[in-house]
C-alpha cells in the first residue's frame, strides 16, 4: 500500500451513543486517506435494484474508491455474496495482486445457516442462499487472482490469506458471535499498515451484533474507528491502525 492512512486526533470525549466510534463525514475520509478525493471518477456494476445483502451505490463508490487511492496491492473480504463487490474492485483497482474472498460452502447456504460454528439468526438466515455466490466475477479478466474460499469465517486461518489483506473488508453474517470472530482473524492478518472496513454498523433494529461488536473494539486503543455516517449516509466503518 503506498498510501498511508492518517488517524484524525483524538476527541477529548467518548461519544456517548456509540462508545468511541467516531462519527465522520466524507470531507474527514479525505483527511484520513491522503489522495482519496470523493469525486474521483469509478466505472461501477451495480443491480438494477438493491436487495438484501448489498451495500448502497454511495457505500460500493467510497469502497471501491478508497481501495483504489490507497493503491492497495492485496484485498480481502468476508461476505461474498454474488460477487458484485469483487467485480467492482477487480475493475477499478488495477494495482491489487492479491484478493481473498470468503463464504460459506454451498451445503451450509442450502441448509439456510444450520450446522455453522455460531448460531444464525432469523434475518442473517433470509440471506443465505437467495445467489448463486461470486458468479459476477468469475468470469472477469482479472479472476485469476482471486482466490474464493467457501469455508466457515470462523474456520479461517492465516493460511488462507497468501498475502498480508492491506485492506480487509468484513460483510459476512451479521450476529455479533461472527462479526467478533471475523474481526479477530482479520486483525490477525492484516498488513502494517492496514485498513479495516465494515458495513451494516448502526442497524440497531436488524443487525445489533456489527454496532455491539464494533463499539467493544473501539476501546482497543491500537485502532481508530470511523463511521462515516453525515453525508453521505452510510453504515460503513473504517479502522485505522494508531501508530505504535
């Protein structure tokens, strides 16, 4: 990565709703991201209508847009889905060499979540097996770097990430047992530097375990978290290594 991230100086307050995750907007992403400007121009794949499971067009433009300012070299991402965020980098980031993709095998999505190291709950549950899982990449030019792991998150070891993930995105099951698991590998492996990204954070109604999760690791005082939440409006939160 050739572009190091810079933490915002800290508050002299916690922020009382949401314990230390700082609210940002995207005028502060610029600052944390030297050479991230929100209106350098992307080419995106997006579906026709949003369904469960994906981000936003704004959220897939500022992640797209910050691997590629970052000139990340290697990518990984728990949540594959069908696939449109590896698309959507492999188009956009021409400097990666290495992206790591993880979801579960295919007889865990036909039985709906059921046998899975930690419980899935009702809505995790809706959105597995509803795609047919990375079929918008694997036909892409650039799939050959791409290495598609169908195993349990919670299973992962470093031996399934070839390169150190400069950059590691966590978008797999929702419950705060996997978001905790998936978070501790992807600390195990990231690269120094490193960035971690998260979505669906504040979706107390739906999705409490990603805001749970977060909001205990933002005490852990080797990392800045960064929601960017006033304009635009996101889930997505960004983790900073504090320098050493």
């Amino acid at each position: 990565m050739q572009i190091i991230p810079r933490p915002l100086k800290p508050d002299p307050q916690r922020w009382s709703n949401f314990r230390g995750v700082k609210k940002i907007n995207i005028n502060d992403l610029a600052q944390i991201f030297p050479g991230y400007h929100p209106l350098h121009e992307v080419q995106l794949t997006t579906s026709g209508c949003q369904i469960p499971g994906q981000m936003t067009f704004a959220e897939m433009g500022i992640l797209v847009s910050v691997v590629r300012a970052l000139r990340a070299v290697s990518f990984a991402q728990i949540g594959t889905f069908d696939g449109i965020t590896i698309r959507n980098i492999l188009d956009n980031c021409p400097d990666l060499k290495s992206v790591v993709t993880v979801d579960l095998p295919d007889t865990l999505h036909a039985s709906k979540g059921a046998g899975t190291a930690f419980p899935t709950d009702n809505f995790n549950a809706s959105i597995v097996n509803v795609t047919d899982i990375g079929y918008r990449f694997r036909n892409h030019p650039r799939a050959g770097i791409v290495r598609d792991v169908r195993k349990d998150s919670a299973t992962l070891t470093p031996a399934d990430f070839p390169m150190p993930p400069e950059v590691f995105f966590v978008d797999g099951n929702h419950s705060y047992d996997y978001c905790s698991s998936d978070t501790r590998i992807a600390l195990s492996v990231l690269a120094r530097p490193g960035v971690m990204i998260w979505h669906d954070f504040g979706q107390i109604d739906d999705l409490p375990g990603v805001t749970r999760a977060l909001t205990e690791l933002a005490d852990d005082k080797s990392y800045s978290l960064y929601w960017l939440k006033g304009f635009p409006e996101t889930t997505l939160v960004f983790g900073i290594q504090n320098p050493v």
